[in-house]
C-alpha cells in the first residue's frame, strides 16, 4: 500500500477525471443548456480548472468544477493540488441568470509549502510545507450576468464544513514531519470569479 507521502505525490487526475467526464457526457449532450466555465481565482493560485453546468429543470442546475495543479515552483515552493466540487443550483429567475443558490460537495488533496499567500492567510505556509487530505460541503450563493448571446460572468461564494487530514513538516523541503492532525473547519469555504460559455 502506498505511503500517504507517495498518494499525494501520484496525483489521481486521470483515475478520476476520466469517470467524471463518462458520467457527465451523456447527460450533457442530452441537456437542454450546457455551460463550460474557468474559475480565474483558482487561475490565480496556479491550478487550472474547468466547470460543466448543466440544465436540469426549471430554474434548477447541477455542475461539476475539476481543478488541478502539478506544480513544484523550486527552492522547495509547492502548490500541488486537485479538487472535485459537484454542485445542484436553484435560480430565482429562468434562463439561469442573476441570483441562484446552491448545495455543494468537495474533495482533494494538497501539497502545499513554501509559499507566502496575500493578506497573511495560512502565515505558516511560508516556512513549512502540508500534506493533507480534505472533503466538505456547504451551501453557496451566486449571481450570473449576461454578456450577450453565448458568455457570462459569475462570482460566487460559499460557507460550510470541511474535514481536513493532514501532516505538517517542519520546511518546505525537509522530511522532518512534526505534527499529523485532524481538522473540523467550519466557515467560509468557497470564492469563485468564472468566465461562462454557453453552448
């Protein structure tokens, strides 16, 4: 059995990015509206991403985002990571722009050390690298506008819980593990700034 050092290393990608899009290709070529979007924030954190959003009913949605990064950036910099969020939308108004709300899931892992994160988020990043683990769920609230016949823009934000597994070392390239923990996170969860397309 893999160490859990060698899992994160060996990111998933392909083992589960090729189920998700067997599952979601049927029912997207048989949906009434399909949308792909790219989440710039997480764009900004060097993970590239694509979201599928498709039509269910009236006024309802469920969309899948897939974001992955295998970047080590040297002198012990990492922000290796990947997550899976399915999501189901309820929009206030038909034709699934303006307000919508909705009910999300996640799951991934992290490496992640060596880096500094603007307004001194996760300060101890800076000097120690983490593995971790993480799956969670919460509630979300958005707002599409139109850009005229095929693009969009969203912004969307999201609180909940997440449940985070994972192993501190003491330097961004040192083996020297100093803490294994089990995190219950309540709060916020999720920021989301995306370019729509729709097919």
């Amino acid at each position: 059995m893999k160490t859990f050092n060698e899992q994160i290393k060996t990111f998933p990608m392909p083992r589960l990015l090729l189920p998700f899009l067997l599952a979601v290709l049927p029912a997207a070529l048989s949906a009434q509206t399909v949308r792909l979007k790219n989440n710039l924030l997480w764009d900004a954190t060097l993970t590239p991403n694509a979201t599928v959003e498709m039509e269910l009913g009236w006024h309802t949605t469920v969309q899948a985002a897939y974001g992955f990064s295998p970047f080590s950036l040297g002198e012990g910099k990492k922000l290796r990571n990947w997550c899976l969020a399915p999501e189901v939308r309820h929009y206030l108004r038909p034709w699934f722009k303006g307000h919508f709300f909705g009910v999300a899931l996640n799951a991934g892992q992290a490496n992640l050390g060596g880096v500094k994160l603007p307004f001194r988020i996760w300060k101890s990043l800076a000097d120690r690298r983490y593995e971790a683990k993480f799956a969670g769920g919460g509630l979300t609230y958005g707002y599409v506008w139109s850009l005229g016949d095929h693009w969009g823009m969203e912004a969307s934000v999201g609180l909940g819980y997440e449940y985070v597994d994972y192993r501190e070392y003491a330097c961004p390239t040192c083996g020297e593990r100093t803490r294994d923990k089990t995190k219950h996170y309540i709060g916020p969860q999720k920021a989301a700034l995306s370019v729509v397309y729709e097919f």
